[in-house]
C-alpha cells in the first residue's frame, strides 16, 4: 500500500465516501487502532474500531463456524477464521453486523465501510458479496 502510494488514495477515496470492504488483514487495515500493529505498519485508519491481529492464534487454530447476521437474513452465514482479527471495541457510529456465541464482535460496518474478521469469499454464499454490493449501489444513487 505504501510501497505503490494507494494508502493516501485510499483515504481520500474512503473520505469521498467509496465504498471499501475489509476482510481479515484488510479489516485491520480500515482500523483507528490496533493493539499490536506490526512495526511501521501504517493504518488506514478509518473505521471507528480497536483490532487485536491474530487473535485467534496461528495457522493451525483457523476454524468455522456458524453466524447469525441479521442484516443476511435469517439463515445462519456458515464463516471461515483463517488467523483472524477480532474487533474488540467499536465507536457509537459503528454498526455490529456479527458477533460469536461468546459475543466477540467479528463483522461491521460505518457507513460506506464494511469490515469481516473471517474471509466470506470461501463459504460459498454469495450474501455478504450481495450486501456489500447494495452499499455500492446505494452510492451510485
């Protein structure tokens, strides 16, 4: 993102109002904070979010499970945590999409900014492509 200058396009961009979704590594990257940044890893620093990288472990730690997503309707979204962030603190503005059993927020969304802790491209179901999509439309409008 630095090396190739996107990082201060991307802000302009997000400030504009461009719809952006972050999954996983780029869910850090939309984030205000981190708690444990790798070293000079610069932040988009978008979302009104605290993320906690790796939070699950390592590699061999990666697991699935099932999500209650409203905003997807009622059928559960069946996610995938490959050494995935959690979301531990949102500000007032940030709207929780999903959260595990345990209520460790995994999915939200502030305004034009949509950000999963797990990665919904492998699952299969198109949803979360089809409510990202409708923020993008509602953009165009």
């Amino acid at each position: 993102m630095v090396l190739y200058g996107f990082q201060e396009v991307l802000q302009q961009k997000i400030r504009e109002g461009f719809p952006i979704w972050g999954t996983c590594a780029g869910l850090i990257l939309l984030a205000r904070e981190t708690d444990n940044a790798l070293a000079g890893q610069p932040l988009l620093a978008s979302m009104h979010i605290c993320v906690r990288r790796n939070a699950f472990g390592s590699q061999r730690e990666s697991f699935e499970t099932d999500l209650s997503v409203p905003v997807l309707g009622e059928a559960p979204f069946h996610a995938f945590f490959i050494r995935g962030p959690v979301i531990e603190a949102v500000g007032p503005e940030v709207e929780i999409l999903a959260a595990l059993d345990d209520g460790t927020i995994v999915a939200v969304r502030e305004g034009t900014l949509l950000g999963t802790a797990f990665h919904p491209e492998v699952a299969g179901d198109p949803r979360f492509h089809h409510y990202f999509l409708r923020i993008v439309q509602s953009v165009k409008s």
